[in-house]
C-alpha cells in the first residue's frame, strides 16, 4: 500500500507542477503581451506627437507668410493713398 499512496503523490504533484508551469506560461504570456502593446502605445504616441508638431510648424509658417503677405498689402495700399 505504501507503493500505491507514493505513486498516487506522486501523480498528484506531477499534475500540481504542470498545473503551476501552465500558469506560469500563461502568465509570462501576459506580460509579454501587456509589455509589447505598452511599446506599440508609446511608438504611436511618439508618432502622433511628430505629426502634431509638424503641423503646429506648418500652421506657424503659413501664419507668419500670410501675415508679410498682409502687410506688404497694407503697406502698398497706404503708399498709394498717402
């Protein structure tokens, strides 16, 4: 009977390991998985980030070009008038 309720320990802590690494597996998985989507995150934030200080330029420079544009006009209208 002893041989009987060791290999029956036995079995039960061979399904109690595989349980446990199964977890684990799943575990690590999960983390890994949570750590790249953490990464495709702050890559696309990165990303927009460059997109809105590219248009933020893009606003400044045709608001500075629009604005010579307007006073030369000024400047030409108040010459023709003066």
């Amino acid at each position: 009977m002893i041989g009987a309720a060791a290999s029956a320990r036995g079995r039960r802590f061979a399904e109690e390991e595989t349980t446990l690494s199964t977890q684990s597996s799943e575990a690590a998985r999960a983390r890994a998985e949570a750590s790249f989507k953490k990464e495709e995150r702050a890559k696309e934030g990165a990303k927009a980030m460059l997109e809105y200080q590219a248009n933020s330029r893009m606003i400044r420079e045709k608001t500075a070009r629009l604005k010579a544009l307007r006073l030369a006009k000024e400047a030409a209208d108040k010459q023709r008038s003066g």
